[in-house]
C-alpha cells in the first residue's frame, strides 16, 4: 500500500536520510505511474529510443502521450527533459512551466526549470526557482549547490 502524497511531500523534509530517500522514490513511482501501466510503457519506450539516439522518436511518442493524456505531468516532464538534453532550453522551459502547473510539488520539473535558467543565462530566475526546489526538498545538497554557482556567476 503506497503512502498518501501529503505524507510523501512531508517526509522530503526529514532529517532522516532514508525516510528522504523512500519519499522521493515513492514520489517518482506515483508520477511515472499516474496512469497505470500502459502510461509507463510509453515512458519507458521513449526513454530506450532516446537512450538509443533515436531522439526524434522518443519526442514523438512524448508528444503523441501528452496529447491524448494533457494531464500526465510525467509526460510534459520528460519530454522537458529530452529538449534540455537537445539544447532546445525554451522548449524545455514551457514543458516544465507546463509539468508545475499540473504539479507544484514535482521537484524534478522545477530543478528542471532551474537548469533551463541556468543554461541560457537568467541566473536570477534560475536562483529563485532553485530556491523553490528546496522548499519541497530541503535537503538537496544538488540544489543547495546550483543556487552558490548561479549566484557566483552574477559576480
């Protein structure tokens, strides 16, 4: 039996390293699964043909999901990912804005959306989403560590 989500976003913020660790995978889990099995298959598929170099595929498969699930936060957060990782930062910024508007709490379409600011250059807007980042995850040392770098950048 899986835990509420209220449960799951409270336990981010334990001092406890595993009850941390347990959240955030159990928070993952319920996203990718936010529509069953065949939702994740398609998450799966999309990974493997970007993975593979297939790019263009993979953004297709994302595009053809969100299309016919527009509330499937994971979708618009992957396919956020695979424009990052194209350089393709504008994209990937709509789809994260996208992606926290479904779900204000999904920390890995707002770090996301960190690291687009960061890419083209808007470290203040990075800085203060990175901040945003960590009021959902307070612990993360990875977002503590973005917001030092963006702001020695504006020095």
């Amino acid at each position: 039996m899986s835990q509420p989500i209220e449960e799951l976003l409270r336990d981010l913020k334990s001092e406890d390293e595993g009850i941390r660790d347990r959240a955030t995978q159990g928070l993952w889990e319920m996203w990718f699964m936010q529509k069953g099995m065949q939702g994740l298959q398609v998450l799966r598929q999309s990974q493997m043909m970007a993975d593979s170099g297939n790019v263009r595929q993979a953004e297709l498969m994302l595009t053809q999901l969100i299309h016919a699930q527009p509330d499937f936060v994971e979708a618009w957060n992957r396919r956020a990912v695979l424009f990052y990782m194209q350089g393709d930062y504008k994209r990937s910024i709509k789809d994260c804005q996208k992606a926290i508007a479904l779900n204000p709490y999904h920390f890995g379409a707002v770090h996301g959306l960190g690291l687009c600011y960061a890419a083209i250059g808007n470290y203040h807007e990075a800085i203060a989403t990175f901040r945003r980042a960590l009021e959902i995850q307070p612990y993360s040392l990875t977002n503590q560590k973005l917001i030092l770098e963006c702001t020695a950048m504006l020095n």
